[in-house]
C-alpha cells in the first residue's frame, strides 16, 4: 500500500524522469516528452513544465478518461522518422491500455485579426494526424501526439512504450496511474456550435449531392462522433438564412426553409432541420436544440417565392410585418416539434443583443399563448442585475470577458439561478483572453474549465465547432477574428474520397478541462469533509490574468508573466485534484490521511515550485 501511495504522490506532483537525453555516437534525432500545455515551452524558460526534456513520463487517471502526452523529435541531421507504440500493460501482465500515436501537423497562424498579408505568421502543430513517417531536415522539430484511452475496469499502474526509429532506435516509457473513481455517468453543458453546411460546402465529394443526402450524412457523422466523444451535448440550429450576418467563410443556409405562394400563403419546409437533428439524436446529443434566430443580426430574413427564387426581407423587430412573419413560423414550427417529440428540448436562442431585445422577444413569444413548453436561451456580453429577466431563460451563456472577480451580487446571480432549475454556463469566442486561437497556449482551455467550474457554471459553450475558413490545413486564418477561432477540428483535403475530420490539440485541451471541471464537481458532492475544504480552498485562490491587444488587433497575454501564472495554475489545479481524489480514496479504506501530509508538504515543497 505504502508504494502505491508513494507513486501516487510522485505523480501528483507530474513526477517523470528528468534526465536530459544525451547524444550517442551515430544518433540522428534525439526524442523525449514535452508539456501538451505550452506551445513553446522556451519561451518562458523561467518556469519548469512536466515531462520537459524527460524520456519518462508518469501521468493520472480516472476511468473513462483518455490520456494525452506529447513527444517532441529533434533531427541531428537529414533522417526520416518512424513511430509506433505498444499497449500499455497492467501490473498483472494482462490487462492493457490501447496506444495511439501519429505526428502532429502545423498549420500557419496569423498573429493578428484578419487576413492581411503584413500580418505576421508562425507554424502551430495543431492538426493530430495517425502519419507514422516523416522526414525531417537537420535541427528541424517534429512533435508525436500520444493519446491512451482508459476503460471503465481499468486499475492500478500501466507501462508502455513509444518507438522512435530513424538511422537508430530511441525509447520513451510512460506510465499511467487508474485511480478508483470513473467519469462515466457524469455530464456538463457543452456546447460547441456546429456548422452542417462547412462540410457539404468544402468536398469534391460532395459536389453532385443535396444537403443531408446519405454521402452528407455520413461526413456529418464523422465529425458528430468526435463532438460526442468529449461530452457535446447542444444541437446547434439555423432557423434563418445567416443568422449571425455571414460571419463565416462559408454560407450558414437555414435548416428551415421558409416558402411564400402566389396567394402569399406562408409555408415552412422542415426536412433538412429534421435530417440534422435526427442524425445528432442518432448520435447520442440529446441535450437542448438551441434555434438562431428570432433576432437575427442583420434582421433579415429569407422567403422562397413559388419562383423557386429567394426574397431576402429586412423586418424591424415588433412591428406588424415582423409580428406577421414570426407569428406563422412559430405556430408552425411549434405544431411540428410536438409532433416529433422535440418541442420540450427546443431552446429559441438569442446572441449577443442588447437587454432591451430580450424583454421584447421573451415578452412578444409569451403573447402568442405557445405554452410554457418552448425555452427560451441566451448568450450575453453583459450581465442583466434583473431577475425578472433572466429567470425568463432556461440557459444563460455568459461571456468571460463578463464574468466579474469573486463577486457576492454575481455569485447569488448563479445561485438564484441553480435553486430555479436553470442552466448557466461561461463562453468564450473571439477578443477574449483565455483563449483557444491558433497562436494560444494549449493549457488556456484548461485554465478556462477550472475556472468556470470554482465559479459554478454548469458548463462551457465556445464559437465554433466547424465553422471553417478558405482553408485552415494551410492557414487558420479567419478575415474577421483571430486565427482559429472559429473551428477546433480540422477538415480532410478538399478533393479526399472518403472524409474525414481531424481532432486539433486545443480540442483535446478543452477535453482535458471538462475533465478536470468532472473530477472536481464529483469530488465536492462524494468526497469527506477534510477533502472538499482542501479541494475548495486551493480552487478559491485561482488566480485570472487579462489580456491586452497585440500590435495587429489579436487578443493575447499582456505578458509572458501573465502566460507563466495561468500556466502555473492549470498544473496547481491538477495536482489539487489529484491531491483531493488520493485523500478521498484513503479515507474510504479507512487509511489516516494525517499520517501523509508531512511526507506529501516534503514532495510539494521540494518538487514543486509555485511562482512567487
């Protein structure tokens, strides 16, 4: 018991094997772990990240949760580069851990807003590929992305072996801890936008097909296995044409089409709204539809004349044309819901629009006498001080650059909210720092799901999913925000047969951070009373830096001091909860918890060295 307890602690603390790997005679590349968290841990050379410089990494885990690390391979000369990975083997010889790994690919990131060409770029390995080859030129960098996902019977200690091949053979050994406690069953509001038409827009192989035909489809399901994967649960729905006013590369049609006839008779076509959501339902998504918009940005809306030819309709919100148009769509569109059964799960969503607009949308849908049955939703960038009004929406997004610092008038807000019944998460989209842009640190998505979890939100939504620029294998560029923020997976090549999307590194952080929010909301509702005070107290003194705008009009850190504290965080964080869950499971078995701490403040103090 003492040596579990013992490893238990070294990797709490992100213990791995620091010896610096030394070039041998005949040695093209040298290999060895690097932090997922950092995109370039040298340019903070001040602090000490996990596993850097390391042949030897030994990280924690719960039951369903996948692991990820992170391999970087120096060329000594011209070489080229193979990797595999054996299973991860229990300590019974039996029981093992599957092993993926593949290099990453690097796309080039603009460091400001928008497209302009003066604007300066650097190459982000972003895009996790399964390529086991590649060739490198002398002094040129690769990195290998290792992910090992953990089963609900796993436990105990696993070791396993990454291969490294070139002119010579190198080893990089990991091992991972499985600790007693599981993330099954456990669910938070995530939401990620999805953009169905990226795809359908963006392949050859979709070019002589309809929207949501059976190719479409499939391509679609590909990318909705992924959102699944790490807890997505919002259906994202276009109820108009461009909702947001075109803000994408790529057109955003509406997933309902609205018909006028010669007699000017008002009818809607559901088909494609029905394909969509049947197929995330299929999925496993069953969390709230959430429709954009009965406010559009631009309050235009899209009428097909029996012409077959579109009308594009500006409306000034409340007066009696307005009334007209939205009065058919909604009785209609609440008539089909019922009858597909998804009239209780519908969210009719407003985004970003001033306090004024949500006491006239929210009061103008009660006045059509629909039922209580069809929720109303909201993202905003200011925080309403009335209750009355915000007690109207089922589920409050809240930007971050809103979210005040511990702040007793904003905590009784969540509260209040909590006792109701009704969902409050944190967002986050372009100009804010944290963030998850191209150019970001990693650990910044981290950072983002500890805190929303110390503040008590009920979740995360972030803008997008798959919202994709002309080409982001290439450039992540976007012509109206930052690099990278409008997407967190990556297509396949234009002209691919059979595509498939491309989970990104900062995807795989903002898992790693609804990890960590699980671990901690499960830990505070089942854990002793000894536990949650240690687990509360560290999570209570997060420290939140602000960002400042960079010389090209992208929001970033306002200093590589800034950059180091947050980081510095997201790993205090994590050994906390490490901490917490190891306190947590020796109290159930009974073992004095006081009888470790002096040896467990000695590995601290010794080991890990918090910024000052």
């Amino acid at each position: 018991m003492r040596k579990v307890i013992k490893k238990c602690l070294l990797t709490l603390l992100f213990a791995a094997s620091l010896l610096t790997p030394v070039q041998a005679e005949g040695e093209d590349f040298q290999a060895f772990f690097t932090w997922i968290g950092m995109r370039e841990t040298s340019e903070i050379s001040s602090t000490v990240y996990p596993y850097e410089g390391s042949t030897f990494a030994c990280a924690s885990a719960w039951k369903q949760e996948t692991v990820y690390l992170k391999a970087a391979v120096t060329a000594l000369a011209d070489t080229h580069i193979s990797v595999s990975a054996d299973s991860f083997i229990g300590r019974n010889g039996e029981d093992t851990l599957p092993c993926n790994v593949g290099f990453l690919k690097s796309t080039s990131v603009s460091l400001g807003m928008g497209t302009d060409e003066w604007i300066p770029h650097i190459d982000v390995p972003d895009i996790i590929t399964e390529e086991k080859e590649k060739d490198l030129s002398a002094g040129e960098r690769a990195y290998i992305w290792i992910s090992v996902p953990v089963g609900e019977t796993a436990s105990g200690s696993y070791r396993g072996t990454i291969h490294v091949s070139g002119a010579v053979h190198q080893e990089l050994n990991a091992e991972i801890v499985v600790g007693p406690y599981s993330l099954a069953d456990q669910t938070i509001s995530l939401d990620l936008w999805q953009y169905p038409f990226s795809s359908y827009y963006r392949y050859d192989a979709l070019r002589e097909t309809e929207p949501f035909s059976s190719e479409h489809l499939e391509i679609l399901s590909k990318e909705l296995d992924i959102y699944r994967s790490i807890g997505g649960s919002h259906i994202t729905c276009a109820i108009t044409e461009e909702p947001w006013a075109h803000q994408t590369y790529f057109d955003t049609p509406s997933l309902v089409k609205w018909n006028v006839d010669g007699n000017g008779f008002l009818w809607f076509d559901y088909t494609w709204f029905d394909a969509w959501v049947e197929l995330c339902r299929s999925k496993g998504i069953d969390g709230p539809i959430d429709c954009f918009s009965i406010l559009p940005f631009d309050h235009v809306i899209t009428v097909w004349n029996d012409m077959g030819t579109p009308d594009r309709i500006v409306l000034t919100p409340g007066d009696e044309q307005w009334k007209w148009y939205w009065e058919n769509f909604l009785y209609s569109f609440t008539a089909h819901l019922e009858e597909k059964g998804w009239l209780d799960d519908t969210y009719l969503f407003v985004d970003e629009r001033g306090l004024d607009y949500f006491y006239f949308m929210t009061d103008y849908v009660r006045s059509l006498n629909l039922g209580s049955r069809l929720h109303f939703a909201a993202a905003l960038n200011v925080i309403p001080r009335d209750a009355e009004l915000y007690d109207r929406f089922d589920y409050l997004s809240i930007s971050i650059a809103s979210v005040p610092e511990q702040d007793e008038e904003f905590n009784a807000f969540l509260s209040h909210r909590k006792e109701l019944g009704l969902t409050t998460t944190m967002y986050n989209c372009s100009t804010n720092y944290p963030n998850a842009f191209g150019y970001s640190d990693p650990y910044e998505s981290i950072w983002s799901l500890q805190y929303l979890a110390m503040r008590g939100f009920d979740g995360y939504l972030r803008w997008a999913f798959n919202a994709w620029p002309s080409d982001p294998l290439v450039k992540a560029d976007n012509p109206h925000f930052e690099a990278g923020d409008t997407f967190l997976i990556y297509p396949d090549d234009i002209s691919a047969a059979d595509p498939g999307p491309s989970r990104s590194v900062r995807l795989c952080m903002i898992e790693q951070g609804i990890n960590d929010m699980k671990k901690y909301r499960y830990l505070l509702r089942n854990a002793d009373e000894e536990t949650t005070a240690l687990l509360r107290s560290g999570f209570d003194s997060m420290k939140r830096c602000y960002g400042s705008y960079n010389a090209y009009g992208a929001m970033g850190a306002a200093s590589d001091g800034n950059r180091a504290i947050l980081a510095t965080e997201v790993m205090r964080m994590e050994m906390l909860i490490q901490k917490a869950a190891l306190n947590a499971a020796l109290n159930e078995r009974g073992t004095p918890v006081s009888s470790l701490k002096e040896e467990l403040n000695a590995l601290c103090e010794s080991q890990y060295q918090p910024y000052e």
